[in-house]
C-alpha cells in the first residue's frame, strides 16, 4: 500500500491525489457580482449540500496555485454578498468548461461561453437559463482556510428560491434523477454522466434496525463467494429466520439439487448453496437467500 506522508508533497502533486480520490464531485456553477454590477460565472467542484434547514450549500474558491492569486468569485461575494448556484447537466459540460477559462476580471464569461443571462428574482447576479436548476442564495459567512497557494475559502450559501426547469420533474412534480442528467467532477481532465445505467438503488436502513453482519455466521461472513455488498444486504435484515424456516428451503427444487448433488462434499455444497443465495440476491430475493446461506 502507498501511505503518503501530507507534509512530503507540493500542493499540485497533493491536489492530484485528493482530486481523484475524492470523486465524483458536484458541480457549483456560480453567478456572482461586483459592485460595479459586472457579472462572473465559474464553476467549482469543491462544493456539495451541508443544511436543509437551514438550506445551506458551501463551495471554495481556492487560491491558485500558480501564483497564490485569488479567485474573481470570491473577491465578488465578498463585495456582494449574493450568488446564484446553477446545476450543471451533460448538454452544458462543455461550455461550463470554457467558463473556467481566467479570463481578465470584468470579462463575462456568459458571453464567453454563450450562456443566457436569466434574471434573479431576489438577488442581483443573474442566473444561467440553460441550467436544469437555478438557485438563488445570499452569502452568510466567507472562511479563509489560510494564505497558501491552495488554500481554501468557503463560501456558505444559503438557499433562498430554487428555479426548476419542468422538463426535468417526474408526474409527482419531483426531480426525476434520469432526466436531469447530471454530471460530476473527477480527477484531472475526468467526469463522469449520470446515465441510467450507472444508476442503483441501496435501501435506506432508517426505519428498520438491521441485525448487522457480525450477527451472521462465520462461514457466512467468511464465505468464498459472498462479496462485501452480499454481506451488507443480508446484514440489513431485522431479524434471522427460524430454525423451521431455514429448514423448510431444503424443498425448494434448485437447494434440493445442490443437496442431492454434494452428498459428503461439505466444500462444494457451501459454494453452490452461496452461489445460488447471490443469484436470488441479485433479484431482490433476500429473505430465500438468507434462509440459503443459513441451511
Ligand atoms: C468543473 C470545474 C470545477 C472547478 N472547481 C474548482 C474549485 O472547486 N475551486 C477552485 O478554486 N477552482 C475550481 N475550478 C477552476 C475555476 O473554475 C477557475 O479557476 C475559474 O477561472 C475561476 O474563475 P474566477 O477567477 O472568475 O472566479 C474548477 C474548474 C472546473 C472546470
């Protein structure tokens, strides 16, 4: 295993590492204004969600490494203290790109990258008509992570209206996650699509209390065949099976098969009997699976 030492690299070797490894990366794609009314647009992936109520979203312009210089964005909050956050979706990635182009203060980068200005309701910068979703905030508080080439500075956030394009909403008047298309940043010159092939579901174990996997067996929590996610899924069920229950699996025509085919093979038996428990957890089975694993 490699184990870095922080101290030992220079900020760009250290960003290439973190940059990768902490991915993917929603993207901020911020409005912000001076006071002289010109406007900025420029995205950062140093960003996420940290209050819902608060509704409160944190993204850091950081200082450049080049040449310690500071953003054109933050020097803007700090003038004024509005923004709009835009969400970036694949029909946009490119020109979001062009948009991080530094280019001269006052330049616009809306033109620069061909984006509509759409005006805010409550604040002053304006809002990119292109974005999926807009949000209005205003600025509550700016942190300085320090004086450094990289340093940080965050940007709170806090969310006062949120635009919503309505070709991206499901019946329910919801964000259909398939439809907004979103994307994200990783490291170097990488992003990844949100497509619906790259999209899963994991039950959320809020309402129930699952046994865990340290209440499973040690051949199945040692097992060949059961990966981590195996483990996971079975460990989040409320309760182990009866005895009687357990038992009653040994009719089910494709157990019975594994039973009948390794007679005095303990070996083999678990494995195929592990095999067939993964392929009904596959299917979303995970009451039969675990009764398998338990036989
Ligand atoms: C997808 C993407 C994400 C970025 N994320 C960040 C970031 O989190 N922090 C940062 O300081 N720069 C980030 N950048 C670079 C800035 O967008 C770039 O420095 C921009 O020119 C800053 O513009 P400004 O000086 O007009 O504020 C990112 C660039 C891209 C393309």
């Amino acid at each position: 295993m490699l184990t870095i030492d922080v101290s030992t690299l220079g900020p760009a070797q250290l960003q290439n590492y973190l940059q990768y490894a902490i991915a993917p990366r929603p993207i901020c794609f911020a409005t912000t204004i001076d006071l002289d009314g010109q406007v900025n647009l420029s995205p950062f992936s140093f960003f996420n969600l940290f209050s819902t109520n608060p509704p409160l979203c944190i993204f850091s312009p950081a200082r450049r490494v080049r040449d310690n210089t500071t953003k054109h964005t933050l020097e803007n909050v700090l003038q004024v203290k509005e923004c709009v956050i835009n969400i970036v979706n694949y029909s946009m990635v490119q020109q979001m790109s062009l948009s991080s182009t530094e280019y001269a203060k006052g330049i616009n980068e809306f033109e620069k990258a061909g984006f509509t200005m759409l005006p805010s309701d409550l604040v002053r910068p304006p809002r990119v008509a292109e974005a999926p979703v807009q949000m209005e905030c205003t600025i509550t508080e700016v942190i300085q992570l320090g004086e450094r080439p990289g340093a940080g500075n965050l940007i709170l956030a806090e969310i006062k209206r949120i635009h919503i394009h309505e070709d991206i909403l499901d019946e329910e008047g919801k964000i259909d996650q398939v439809k907004i298309d979103l994307v994200a940043r990783l490291g170097g010159d990488w992003y990844c699509r949100v497509t619906p092939e790259n999209l899963f579901k994991v039950a959320k174990p809020l309402t129930t209390l699952g046994i865990g996997v340290d209440a499973l067996p040690k051949q199945v929590r040692h097992s060949m065949v059961l990966t981590g996610n195996d483990l996971g899924i079975l460990g989040n069920v409320e309760e182990l099976p009866s005895d009687d229950d357990v038992d009653a699996m040994r009719t089910m025509h494709q157990v019975k098969e594994v039973l009948d085919a390794t007679i005095g093979d303990a070996v083999n038996r678990e494995r195929e009997l592990h095999e067939l428990a993964q392929l009904l957890l596959r299917n979303g089975n995970v009451a039969d699976a675990l009764k398998i694993v338990l036989l």
